[in-house]
C-alpha cells in the first residue's frame, strides 16, 4: 500500500531535479533532516509522523541514489579506460 505525501513531498521533490545529479544526494540528506526537525516541533500528530516517513523516505533514496552514482562512475570509468 502505497501512502499518499501531499504538497509538501511534491516541492521537495521537484526543487530536487534543480541540482546537478551529483549534488543530489547531498540535498535529498538535507531535506531529510529538515523534514525530522520539522517534525520533532510539529504538534499534530499525523503531520508529524508523516514528516518522519519523508525523511526515512529521503534518505533511502539518498543511499540508492549514491549507489546509482557510484556504479555509473564505475561503469564510465570501465569503459573510458579500454
């Protein structure tokens, strides 16, 4: 069952596609964190919780990006040096 993040996942996500690819990680881990602060001060519950599951959400796909990365880096590096 997928959940439903509303506006807020929406901005975030798509101030995400400004940055260079590989700054990308470095600013999902930012919203991340921003999302947890947030949180931690927000009173309603759903919306807090919902603000943590963002920023689970965000830095897992912080990590999967950075392997993403990482293998196209090596796969170019791979391929550039035959």
């Amino acid at each position: 069952m997928q959940q439903e993040h509303g506006p807020v996942r929406d901005v975030m996500m798509s101030n995400a596609t400004q940055y260079d690819t590989s700054t990308a990680p470095s600013y999902l881990r930012q919203q991340a964190q921003r999302c947890v602060r947030i949180a931690r001060d927000c009173p309603h519950s759903p919306t807090s919780h919902e603000l943590e599951a963002l920023g689970v959400e965000l830095m897992e796909k912080a990590a999967e990006l950075d392997e993403l990365l990482e293998l196209l880096a090596t796969k170019t590096t791979t391929h550039h040096g035959q």
